[in-house]
C-alpha cells in the first residue's frame, strides 16, 4: 500500500503558520516506492485516539503529521506532547503551529500519568513544544510530568525530547534532576542549514546540551537524529556524528524529511534505503550504542524495543571492559 501521510496542498493557514503564508510555494513532490506505510484503520489505534481526546492531550504523532501513527497507535504508542500545541519557533520543517502559547495547565502531568497508566506503557515518550515564552523554556514542567509518571506507573521508563533551552539559565539541571530513562534532543540537521530550517536555534548550543547531559548524570542515556534530504552532504552528516561522539550520545536516529505543505522547506532529496544503510554503518563504526537509520526512521518510532537494545548494547560494552 502506499503512503498515506496528510499533505496539505493549499498555502499554509495564517492562523497556524503565520510566518509562512507569504512564503513562494515548493512543490511536494512524488515519493518513491520505499516510502510505505498502512493507513490507520486498527481498532486500537480509534481505541488510543480515542483516550488522547478523553484526556485532552495533544500528541506531536497527529501535530507533525508523522507517517508512523497507524502503526505505533494500533500499538498503544503514542508521543504525547505537553505545554500546549503552539510553538514559539517557527523552523521551516516543522509542522507544528507557531505563534502565541498559551498558559501552562498544571494539571497536564497528571492527564499524562493517568494516560501512561490506561494505555499500560513499558516505555513512553514525552516531547514538546517550544517555549521560549516561560523563563525556564518549561524544564519544571518537563520535571512534573517525569515524577508524575514515576508515581503511577513506577515500571514505566521514560524518555522525553525536549526543546534546546537556549539561554534559560539552569533549565537543564531542573530536568536531568527528576532523572529520565532516556534524554532525546534532535539536531535535525547539518550546521550549514540551520539558517534556513532551523533559524531560532543554535547547533552548537544542541551539542552542548547533550554533553552537558552526560556531565550531570552519564547514567542517563542520551538520543539525537537528523532529517535527511534537507541539502546536506555526506560529509557534513558525519561531521555531526564525530561531534555527537565528542558529546558521548549513546543513541543516533536517522530519517527521511517528508514536506508537510508547499510552504515548508522542500525535499531535495529522498535518500535511498541502501544510503541509509551506508550512514548506520558509519555511525556504528563511530561507537554509537544504537543507530536506527532508515526512511520512515522518526524519533520515538519503535522506542519501547529501541530502548531495551539501548540497554543491551551498554550491558554488553560493560562486560567487554572488564
């Protein structure tokens, strides 16, 4: 079956991307035939929508139009979103509407725990939007949640994806305190193309943060990925796994950048399955814990079995030191 992802043809809404309405249009191209996914149409996957709108959270699986959600819903794996659906940044791959955030609901760590704990997660994935607005970016929010899954659901390991608290003094330190499993930040892409896709971030300061990770609490395994097909060149990729090295991240995802609207960053290129299998062999020659390199490769997708070769992989590197 093909692909099915939700494309949207029409020039972005002003309402949720006002900054890129006025943008000239990219045409969304044709995907190859390695790009295939199920439509969703499980009954559990209606069941764990279903509960999302119950609980009144937000999930980045429908809010980045991600290609995996028929499979990983159907599966009771959905990546709940926290702090609201509005971004304060407006990256230019990105999905997710920009604008304004509203106020924190501080009855959402609960709303999560009690989900993490009705959808009986082994593993679970938190991300979030970004939060400019708030003084610590939302690092306490991000802490509250944490324990709060900690408290119902004590077997449940935790792994968030949050935002690069660019200037917010001691964000990091509140979060790698309330000790998740798992410390995901995406690079998203090579240096060079940050001023084009990602213009209200900084690479270096991403790096930073995951080092940073490591040297409050190495236990803490760390996670980054990157889109492919945004212009990059192979040396620049692997420029960015010798640097995620230096900062010790355990874990690399690698995968295809698929065009929400024609007002985002165009596709220049769909990288090839055996080009993906290039790349993860060069990031495990590097000495990276885990590497999942593929098309549909996202962030949290396969997270809960991820997670357990994640621990494997350390265990056994352990034993080879002895």
């Amino acid at each position: 079956m093909s692909q099915r992802i939700t494309i949207d043809h029409r020039p972005a809404s002003s309402s949720r991307h006002p900054e890129k309405a006025h943008r000239p249009d990219n045409p969304i191209q044709r995907k190859p035939s390695w790009i295939r996914v199920r439509a969703p149409n499980h009954p559990v996957y209606h069941e764990t929508r279903a509960l999302m709108r119950d609980a009144n959270l937000v999930t980045v699986c429908e809010e980045a139009a991600c290609p995996n959600i028929g499979e990983c819903w159907s599966q009771r794996h959905a990546t709940m979103m926290i702090m609201g659906e509005i971004c304060t940044r407006a990256c230019s791959f990105c999905n997710v509407t920009t604008g304004l955030p509203k106020r924190l609901d501080e009855d959402e760590p609960r709303r999560v725990a009690d989900a993490v704990a009705k959808l009986g997660l082994r593993h679970v994935v938190i991300t979030s939007v970004d939060r400019d607005d708030l003084p610590d970016g939302g690092a306490r929010h991000f802490a509250d949640v944490i324990r709060a899954i900690r408290t119902t659901s004590p077997e449940t390991t935790i792994e968030i994806l949050t935002p690069d608290f660019l200037r917010k003094e001691g964000a990091l330190e509140v979060v790698v305190e309330a000790r998740p499993d798992v410390f995901n930040h995406n690079i998203e892409t090579v240096p060079r193309l940050y001023p084009t896709i990602r213009p209200g971030a900084r690479y270096y300061q991403s790096v930073r943060l995951l080092d940073g990770v490591k040297k409050l609490d190495p236990s803490i395994f760390t996670k980054s990925g990157l889109m492919l097909g945004l212009g990059e060149e192979k040396m620049e990729v692997w420029q960015v796994m010798d640097d995620f090295r230096v900062a010790d991240v355990d874990f690399l995802t690698l995968g295809q950048y698929l065009q929400p609207s024609v007002k985002h960053a165009a596709v220049e290129k769909f990288v090839t399955p055996d080009e993906f299998d290039g790349y993860a062999a060069a990031a495990r020659s590097k000495g990276f814990l885990q590497v999942s390199a593929s098309p549909l490769t996202r962030s949290s997708y396969h997270a809960d079995s991820d997670f357990a070769q994640l621990q494997a992989a350390r265990n056994s590197r352990l034993k080879e030191s002895l």
